[in-house]
C-alpha cells in the first residue's frame, strides 16, 4: 500500500477515512494507490496551493471527486449540511478528506463529533493539535 502520510497534515480518523491538507498531483496517486475511492475537498479551487485542475486529475485516476468550497473567513451552515451529507452517502467507502492546510476538514469533522456517537470528541479534539494551536492557522 502507497505511503500517504507525508501528505501535509494528514491524519487518519478511521480505517475508511483520511483527512490533510493539499495533496500533490503524486499524491493523488499515491491516494489511488492506498484504495482511496473518493475525494472531498473543502478548499476553494481559487486558493494559494489549490492544484489546477484536481476535479480533471482525481477523475483520471478513476476517484471519484466531491467539491464543497468552504470559505475560510466564512463557513456557513449549508458547508456543513453538505460535508454532513457527503459522508453519509459515502458511509462504508475509503474517503479522504482535504482543504489547503486541514484546518476546514478538523473544524468540520470536530463539530461532526459533537453529534455523532461514532465520533470521539477529544480523539477528533486531538487530530487537530498543530493544526489549530499557536503557530498553526
């Protein structure tokens, strides 16, 4: 299996789902490569870092590709309902999970967990150590 974690800030959350920050195009491989069979990326494609075309590239890879852009200064409600409900349409599939810099991704995923059962507040609470602290975003 491809090694992902040298993705930036990538974390695991569980066995099926993968959060980080951009990926590369090589990434991207490596992701295919690790079974990942969907993409949802939380970063408008108008960012610093945002790859080209990731729809065109995940696509040619045979992943298939969800794009919720999350406006940093400004996530909405309607962001969220909408990550909400990718997940549950992708329930039992290898997802990863990414934005720029996986400060979006651990914002939703911890809010997330005040909801769901499945979901550890303090281990999500945790995953966004160094993301988050002094000197993260």
């Amino acid at each position: 299996m491809a090694d992902v974690s040298n993705i930036l800030n990538y974390r695991r959350l569980t066995d099926l789902v993968s959060l980080s920050g951009q990926p590369t195009e090589d990434q991207l491989v490596d992701l295919q490569a690790a079974g990942v069979s969907h993409v949802v990326n939380l970063g408008p494609h108008s960012n610093d870092g945002a790859l080209a075309d990731e729809a065109g590239s995940v696509a040619a890879l045979g992943i298939n590709y969800i794009y919720i852009p999350v406006d940093f200064d400004n996530p909405i409600d309607a962001n969220f309902s909408e990550f909400c409900d990718a997940l549950d349409r992708l329930e039992g599939e290898r997802v990863h999970v990414h934005c720029i810099y996986n400060a979006r991704v651990t914002a939703f995923f911890y809010r997330l967990s005040k909801t769901d059962e499945e979901l550890s507040q303090s281990e999500v609470f945790a995953m966004m150590d160094g993301i988050w602290r002094p000197g993260g975003v």
